[in-house]
C-alpha cells in the first residue's frame, strides 16, 4: 500500500472514531450514518435508508475482519481491510458508492444533481471538516471548471480517494489535503 493510501485511509480512520477511543465499533459506523443523515435532505428516506445501510455493509465488511474478535477495529485492522476487502470491486460499490450516491442527494440541496460551492462549503461544516481547505478542494474536483461537482465528478472524487496511489489525484482532496495535523 502506497504512503497516499496510508494518509487517506489514516484521517478516514480518525474520522469515523467518533468516540475518539483509538477503535471503531459498530457504533461509530452508526454514528457516521447519524452524521450523514443530520444534514438537510438526510431525514428523507430515499437518502437515510441507504446510507444506513450501506454503513452497515461496510460494519460487516469490517467485522469479518475483527482478528481477535473483540468487536473493535484498530486502525492497523482498519488498513488492512480497506486494502484487502472495503476496497474489493463487489464491496466497493455496495458500501462507499452506495453512500457517496446517497449522500450526493442529501448535500444536493438546490435539486439539481451538482454541488455547487455554497453546498459543498456546507458539506465540509456539517460532517465536521475543517472547512479551511474546501475552495481548494472543490476547485480540484470541478475537473471541467463549470463551477459545480455533477454526480460523476464527485463519484469520481470518492473512487480516487479510496482506490488511487496518485499521491496528486483531485480526489485525494475529498476531506481536505491528505498532510494534515494530528
């Protein structure tokens, strides 16, 4: 695995620890689909089933993974699995993609299948992102420059930030420069 994974799959980690315990559980997974689905559009639930859903697939995905069957994943666990199984064609799709589809809906608030910038500003502040970085971010991932992110570019964004060793792909930037402090 690519120093670049490492770095992305490391602030993912942290991300989803919402209890901040150094090990994500079920209920941090639980607590990633409250997050998504509190934003505006989340409650719908066209929008919140999948997600909570798919968060689920992805629990289940780790799980399986649970080398001391403990019902925690370190964060050596958690880079393993996103190499080895989260990341895997079938389980990509059925867990990140389902998500990043949802959730492309819910932070779509004017309606009209793009992020405009103001949303995706927005975007950034619900999920907890240091919105620091968000002009930065949505400029690399409005790869045709028309000043919006449309459902391709984002899935787009999403699939360089989990599958790319590009240390330089526009979607590494996703949740903002992949140097980040700890």
């Amino acid at each position: 695995m690519s120093d670049a994974k490492d770095r992305k799959f490391t602030i993912l980690f942290d991300w989803f620890d919402r209890t901040g315990d150094g090990y994500l559980t079920s209920e941090d997974l639980r607590g990633m689909a409250d997050l998504f689905t509190s934003l505006p559009g989340g409650a719908d639930p066209g929008n919140a089933e999948p997600v909570r859903a798919a968060f689920g697939d992805w629990w289940r995905l780790l799980e399986a993974g649970d080398t001391d069957s403990d019902g925690r994943i370190t964060r050596e666990e958690f880079i393993d699995l996103m190499k080895s199984s989260v990341t895997a064609p079938g389980n990509f799709e059925a867990a990140v993609i389902r998500i990043a589809d949802a959730f492309m809906r819910v932070v779509d608030t004017s309606g009209d299948g793009s992020l405009a910038f103001d949303e995706y500003v927005r975007m950034y502040e619900g999920l907890g992102i240091d919105p620091t970085h968000s002009g930065d971010a949505f400029r690399r991932l409005d790869r045709d420059g028309d000043g919006k992110i449309g459902k391709e570019e984002f899935r787009a964004a999403i699939t360089e930030f989990y599958l790319s060793d590009d240390e330089n792909a526009p979607g590494n930037w996703l949740l903002g420069p992949l140097t980040q402090p700890a």
